[in-house]
C-alpha cells in the first residue's frame, strides 16, 4: 500500500507540475497547432482515431473471451497455457480501460472547461460545470487517457519498453491538439490519468497474484508464469 501510495503521488504531481507549466501557454499552443499546414492536420487527423476508449474497451472484451474460449476448448496443453496468459493481459487492458474511462468522464463533466471549439468567444479558460454538453469537457483529454491507459498498461507488462510506449503516447496525445481538439493542459492530464489507471489496475492485480506479483519492494512485475 505504500508503495502505491508513493507512485500515485508521483503520478499527482507529475499532472500538476505538467498542466501547471502548460496552462499559461494553452491558448497560444493551440492556435499554432490549428495554424499548422492542412497536410498535418490531415496525418494527425488520421493518427487521434487511434484514441477511443470504444475499440480498446470492445476489442480487449472479445479478445478476453475468445483466450478463454481457446483456453477451455482446445486439447494443445501449450495452447492452453498461451491462451491463459492472453485471457489474463486482455483482461487486464479490458480493466484499465475501464477505469480510465470511468475516471475521467466523472471528470469532465464537473470541470466543464471549453473546447479549442470556442477560443474565439470565450478564450482558453472558460468552464460551464455540469452542463452535459462535449464542447464543454475538453479538460482532461479523453483521447489522451485513453492512449495513456493503453501504452501505460503496456509499459506495465513490458517495462523495458516503457520509454518507446511514452514517446508513442505523446505523439497520439499532441495530435489531439494539432487537430483542434484539446488544449496542451487537457492532454497532459489525460496522458497522466490513463498511465496512472494502468498502474493502479496493476497493483490492485498484484495483490491477487493475477497477471502480476509485487517485487521485494511491493512494485507489480508480470508474473514469472506468464511468458512475454
């Protein structure tokens, strides 16, 4: 517990420090990225649709079920255990996504802050709490936590990829702004929130010795009977 409890602190301040440093530019940021050439607000059009809890929540869901199905069904015993390792790490993104999803709608509703959409009336910041409208829940970046979610469950699994899975959600998070979609403030949240539900699903695992054990210092490694 206090191990997680530390990390999650971590991951606190990291949010606050990086929306902190970026607020104060978000309009100008913004502008520029919209300014950009139609060629790259074309690719980074194409890129941002990666992002969307639906695939990832829908996709890790029937992968779940069809490695539990190969699991049950099959007669191989070297498939089954490959389908058991696969029917845990789906279930795993089926989790965080879960939880990324859940925690940041229950997020953007009560901030309410304006999109991109509607710098030219009200500005960069400008909140409507409660509203229920999307142009009103730009903050955090739903995108963002997804891919964050997502590559952080990744990282989680494969730790020595973990720089290569941040510099990929970094460039699926920017594309959210170059597309007009959120200010920098939102994706770094979102980016934040999502690593931090992949991190926590992983200790909440870890406990349960499902997919994860803890280390001597109570950090979540893959199980060693699960093969990479």
């Amino acid at each position: 517990m206090k191990t997680y409890l530390v990390s999650s602190g971590w991951f606190l301040l990291v949010a606050v420090i990086s929306v902190g440093v970026l607020l104060p530019f978000d309009g100008a940021i913004s502008q520029f990225g919209r300014g950009l050439p139609d060629w790259i607000v074309g690719v980074n059009t194409d890129i941002t649709d990666f992002g969307t809890f639906s695939w990832m929540i829908y996709g890790s869901a029937l992968l779940t079920l069809m490695a539990y199905l190969t699991h049950e069904l099959s007669d191989s015993s070297r498939l089954k255990v490959q389908a058991k390792a696969l029917t845990k790490i789906a279930f795993y993104f089926f989790l965080t996504t879960g939880l990324a999803t859940i925690v940041v709608h229950g997020l953007k509703i009560p901030i309410g802050r304006a999109r991109p959409d509607l710098y030219s009336e009200y500005g960069p910041y400008y909140f409507l709490p409660f509203v229920g409208d999307w142009l009103f829940e730009s903050f955090p970046s739903g995108h963002s936590t997804a891919v964050g979610a997502f590559f952080g469950a990744f990282a989680m699994l494969f730790p020595r990829y973990r720089w290569g899975c941040a510099v990929l959600a970094l460039i699926f998070g920017i594309s959210r702004i170059i597309v007009g979609a959120h200010y920098p403030s939102d994706v770094a949240a979102g980016l934040t929130l999502g690593a931090w539900s992949a991190m926590t699903m992983a200790f909440i695992l870890a406990q349960r010795l499902f997919l994860f054990v803890p280390d001597l210092n109570g950090w979540p490694v893959r199980h060693p009977l699960v093969s990479s």
